[in-house]
C-alpha cells in the first residue's frame, strides 16, 4: 500500500540503472506502490505509477543523475544531491551495481554512517582489532541546507582503497543530504589534496525492504574498474548480513528505543533529524 508520508513522497528516488532503461516496460516498487519505468516513444525516460485496476497513471518527475534514473512520487521541494566531483572529468566514475536488502532503507543509512562495526564486519579491509575505538568525532544537523554531517572522523584501517594493501588512519567525512541518501568522502590515497566521493542511493521498496546502489566518483588512475568494482561490493555485501538481522527492520526514532554510545553520534543526528522532518516510511511510528 502506498505511504502516506508526505515527506517521503515529496523526495526524488533512484530506482534504475540509466544505461539499462529500454522501451520495454520494468515494474517496481516504491514506497509501497507499483511503478514502471521505460523509454517513451519520445526517446525521454517515462515513469508511471500502476493502478489499482493496472492503468497507467500521469508521468512522474524524472532526471538522470550519476548514472542513475530517479524519480518521485509526489512534489520534491528540494533537487537532487549535487555531488561536486561527478562534475571533475579526471574521476573514475564506478556505479556498483543494485543490491537489494530485507530491510528499512533508513537502517541501511545508519549501517553506512556506522564506523565501529568496521573491525568486526569488514575485518582486515575497513578495520581490525585491536583498533577497535572510535575516535571522538563531530556530527551535526546543517540547518541552512538541511543535512546531516559527521566531521573530523579518523579511523585506522588495514585497507583504505582498492589501491592500498598497508594500512593508516583515515580521514573521514559523512554526509546525508535527505533521508534514504548518504555519502561518504574520504582523503584520496593517491593524491592527499583531493577526496573521493562515494555515494549511496536508496529505493525504499517497502517498509522493511529496499535496494541500494552505490556509486564512486574516485581519483584512481591505476586500479581496473573489476578491482574498484570488487573492494566495494565485498564490503557492501557484507553490510547487508548485518542490516538484514538488525531488529526491529525499521528504524526506533524514540530517544530511549535502543542504548546509543559516544561512537553513534552520526546516528543520535541522524535520527533526530528524520523525526524532525516528520519522516515515516521506513520506521516504528509508520509501522504503527
């Protein structure tokens, strides 16, 4: 059944793969309704909601963006995240590919905003023991453009990128410009002056179930496309294990729902903003 948060309506939604889209019809979901998306007789992308009785409604709003069709079910008071580096031509530009979790989308943010799960999920590439401690870090909600940021965060890992085998404390800095988007820069090995970008976009099929791709925009002259391709989609599968046997699915907005510690501080900002914002979809109180 279709949500009836506003909020969520109202937000833009990567739901397929540009480079994929053909004049053949695919259905799918989002939040709770059936689309379809295909190319019109026009040459543009077309996206529909699907009926109750299987007509087609009014096209959506689209646009292609970083590789990827988006799109919304309502009235987006905002743009899509403008992503800086997609727009630097020397970039390698890696889309990785959709997975798709039994899972609320916005838990899948919270893992991605995660650090100290590093040495125990993603051991001996994003962290190991003893290295185990967050360093305190700063996090905030940036009201003059309604983002979550997570700031001066450092962390030691045996495998910073793809083209790294030794390992260093990394610098890192997160960001959530709305709420099923998150994107993580982080100091590019190859050239200290400059970031890589890695952005994670999420289709909230469901409450409890949603796809996700991310997409690297990276200052790597040296890596294959398979090896940037691979490190990624490890790490990335072995999130999903973890997201998938969190309980509740969906995410607690209530302070007291689960214990936080000083390394959730990305995630305490986090959820404070969505309950701000009034978001449902995806957590306890749009389940109940």
């Amino acid at each position: 059944m279709k949500t009836t948060d506003q909020v969520a309506l109202n937000d833009w939604y990567a739901i397929a793969t540009a480079s994929e889209l053909t004049v053949r019809p695919v259905t799918t979901r989002l939040l709770g309704q059936d689309i379809e998306y295909r190319i019109s007789e026009s040459g543009s992308p077309l996206v529909r909601e699907i009926l109750d009785d299987g007509a087609r409604g009014p096209a959506l709003p689209v646009q292609v963006r970083y590789g990827c069709l988006f799109t919304s079910l309502g009235t987006p008071v905002k743009d899509i995240v403008h992503i800086e580096e997609a727009e630097e031509e020397d970039r390698r530009f890696v889309p990785c590919g959709w997975v798709t979790m039994r899972a609320s989308g916005l838990r899948v943010v919270e893992n991605f905003l995660d650090m100290a799960h590093f040495p125990f999920v993603h051991t001996d590439i994003l962290g190991s023991e003893p290295h185990t401690e967050v360093p305190t870090y700063q996090s905030e909600i940036r009201r003059d453009v309604d983002e979550v940021w997570a700031t001066n965060c450092t962390f030691f890992q045996p495998r910073i990128a793809a083209t790294e085998d030794k390992g260093d404390f990394v610098h890192l800095t997160y960001r959530v410009p709305s709420p099923f988007v998150v994107m993580l820069y982080r100091v590019c090995p190859t050239s200290p002056n400059r970031l890589d970008a890695i952005a994670l976009f999420i289709q909230p099929m469901e409450e409890g179930l949603c796809r996700a791709q991310p997409v690297m925009y990276l200052v790597d002259s040296v890596s294959s496309h398979k090896s940037l391709l691979n490190f990624e989609q490890v790490i990335f599968l072995q999130d999903r294990i973890i997201v998938e046997n969190q309980r509740p699915l969906l995410l607690p907005l209530e302070p007291r729902a689960e214990i936080p510690t000083r390394a959730d501080s990305s995630s305490i900002a986090y959820r404070r903003w969505l309950k701000e914002k009034g978001v449902r979809f995806g957590t306890t109180a749009g389940a109940a």
